[in-house]
C-alpha cells in the first residue's frame, strides 16, 4: 500500500488529469468571481442601508452560501491534490486505482474519489442551490417590470426548478451507483442554467433599454 500514490505511481495519470486541471482552472475563476461578489456585498452593506430588512437578510444569505461553496471548493481541490500527495489511505488509493482504468465514467470517478467528503457533498448541493435562488428572485425582478408577464417569469421559475431538480437526482444517484441512469442527465442541470441566464439577461435588456418608457418600479 505504501508503495502506491497518487501523483507519483507508474500507473496513467491521463484520466486524472483530464478531470482535475478543469476543476482547479475553475477553481481558480471561481476565485476572482468570489472577490467580486465580496466587492458587491461590501459595496451594497456600505450604499444601500435603508433597504428593507428582507432585502438585507436575501443579500446576506446570498453571500453566506457562496462563501460556503467557495470553501467547499477550495477544501475538496486541497484534499485531492496536496493531502492525498504520497498519500496511501484508503480514500486516497481508491484515485490510484480509478486512474489504471481511463475508461471509467466521469460519474463514476466523482463517485469515487470525492463523493466520500463532506465537504465536496455540500459543494455540490450549494452548485445548485445557488443559481436557482437568484434564478428566482430575478424571475420575480422580471415579473414586475414586465408588468405581470407570466410567461416569461414562468418560463424562468421553471428552468430555474429544472436544474435545481436534476441536480438534486443527480446526487442521489451518485449515492446509489447500482441504479440505471442516463449520461446525459448531466447535462440538463447546465443546460437548463444557461438557458434561463439568456432569458433573464435578454428581458433586462428589452424591459429596461433607455428607449423605452413606462418602466415599472
């Protein structure tokens, strides 16, 4: 067991670092993305402080589940690329193994190597969690300056569940890897995300362009 490790095995680690520079080159953006919003957070606590006490609690749970994700991020990244360097643990060595067999599924190597850390599970469910709720609230943004457009609002609401929901599936099928299940449920998560961003950043654009009057407030 001693013998083996993560980094520094004769075995391949082309696998490994197919799935591992993303995550890190992410991680890195995901980074300067978080600098940003402390910027904002700080910006609105320091500009805005006679707003409604909903709309600072809103904003402060908004920055408290990023912060969550931020460092769910950075301690799952920390796990698998520094602690489990000449690492030979258990946990450790099941990435050892999975990298012999460049032939196992993306999922199956999540389900593997980091499905057993807390943290990686919070970060993933907080992946989710976060776009549906600001999804939403600008769902509810839109409804208003459209003047009660059901149809785009709806259409934002349900994306928004949509990969709210298929993510959460997707974890339970990551608990559960006997059951049959599709590859291309990972991609209605994303897909659906995607989606509802060009609504909600098309309908700003339209309900609020400088040559339009009568915008609701």
């Amino acid at each position: 067991m001693t013998s083996q490790r993560i980094l520094d095995s004769g075995v391949d680690n082309s696998a490994f670092l197919l799935h591992e520079v993303p995550s890190l080159i992410a991680l890195i953006v995901s980074l300067m993305m978080y600098g940003i919003t402390l910027g904002q957070y700080l910006y609105y606590r320091h500009n805005f402080p006679s707003d409604k006490g909903r709309i600072k609690y809103f904003v402060l749970f908004l920055f408290t589940i990023n912060t969550l994700h931020m460092y769910g991020s950075i301690a799952d990244e920390w796990e698998l690329l520094i602690s489990c360097h000449h690492n030979s643990s258990p946990t450790c060595f099941k990435m050892s193994q999975w990298q012999s067999n460049v032939s196992l599924s993306c999922a199956s190597y999540y389900a593997e190597c980091h499905w057993d850390h807390y943290y990686y599970q919070m970060t993933l469910f907080l992946s989710f969690v976060v776009p549906f709720v600001v999804q939403s609230f600008y769902a509810y943004r839109i409804w208003i300056i459209s003047g009660r457009n059901k149809i785009i609002s709806g259409a934002i609401y349900t994306l928004a569940a949509i990969q709210m929901i298929t993510g959460c599936v997707f974890m339970i099928l990551l608990l559960f890897p006997s059951l049959v299940w599709f590859p291309m449920m990972m991609l209605c998560a994303p897909v659906a995300g995607i989606i509802a961003d060009l609504l909600i950043s098309i309908s700003i654009y339209f309900y609020l362009r400088p040559n339009r009057f009568g915008v609701r407030s």
